[in-house]
C-alpha cells in the first residue's frame, strides 16, 4: 500500500454516513490479538459492569464515530461448530455491540448462493473500500485501499445480502 493511502483512522474519520465491516474467516492471527486471545484461552472474560477495562483505543473510536452519526455494521460468516476464534470473538462482541457497532452473525451454510468477494473488507460511506489481506495462518498481509465504483458496488450488495440473512449478535447462539 503507497504511504500517501490514508489509514483507517482517517478513513472512518472522514466517514459521514456509514462503515461497514465483513469477516470472513474462522481465524485470525493478527498481532495486536495475541494478547488478549492468549488471556482469553487462560479464562479471562470482560466484565460487562467494568467498562474501563475493554479495548481501547478501538471502542472510543466506534462511539465516537457513531456519536457524529455514522451507521457503523459488522457482519461476520462463520463455519459451524465455530472455531476456538470465534468463540473468543463471539465472546467479547458485546463491548462492541456497547460502543454502538450493530454486528450480526451469519453461519456460513447460508452463505453459499451470496456474491462475496475474495477478501474481508470495510467499506466506507458505500464509496470506498479497505481490503484486509490475510496469510493462511490468519495473519495481516497489510490492507489495499480502493475507490474502483465496482468494488465499492460489489462490497455493499454483499454486505447487504449477508445483513438481511445474518443473525444479530445478542440471538446468534455459538454452536
């Protein structure tokens, strides 16, 4: 990705209506996780009534972002039985759920007659998309940064399509 592509932040800080986030994969090795799904293996659990202990800086950055009115959804397609990750994800979604992000969940069987594209993606204000690059073993290839309108078409007919289907995270039951 060219240094001059914007990072995420300004991306979601430029944002006026809406982000949108799809997850596909049942596994993520992401660096900045390890910790916390490390932590979550040995028992932890966040404390609903502990707000203060929840990741920051990402959960201040979504209630900000919704505060100035943008609609921020995440959809996550999920194999079932889910994987050891999903259960953490699923387990620590309600700190996001709190910050003012909707998420629903979508079990991959249902999935199969929905146009996807190859890669996770954000997708801002239906206009521009961050695609999120994975390695096999889950983790970060970098992201890619495109304003193509057939992309940014493609990412909100698919989000929208897995939306309609998808199961909101306080029904969604890990199987």
């Amino acid at each position: 990705m060219p240094s001059s592509a914007p990072s995420f932040d300004e991306m979601i800080h430029r944002c006026t209506r809406s982000a949108v986030h799809l997850e596909m994969r049942d596994s993520y090795a992401v660096d900045y996780e390890k910790a916390p799904y490390a932590a979550w293996k040995n028992g932890f659990r966040h404390d609903p009534a502990d707000r203060a202990s929840w990741s920051r800086p990402w959960l201040d950055l979504m209630s900000q972002t919704v505060s100035r009115g943008v609609v921020v959804r995440r959809a996550r397609i999920v194999s079932e039985p889910v994987s050891e990750y999903i259960r953490y994800e699923h387990s620590g979604t309600f700190t996001n759920v709190a910050a003012g992000e909707q998420v629903r969940w979508l079990p991959r069987r249902h999935a199969s007659d929905i146009a996807l594209p190859g890669n996770d993606f954000w997708l801002f204000d239906e206009q521009f998309v961050r695609w999120n690059h994975f390695a096999g073993d889950g983790s970060s290839m970098g992201a890619e940064i495109c304003g193509a309108p057939t992309a940014a078409k493609l990412c909100a007919e698919a989000f929208e399509a897995v939306w309609s289907r998808a199961i909101p995270h306080d029904q969604y039951e890990i199987h």
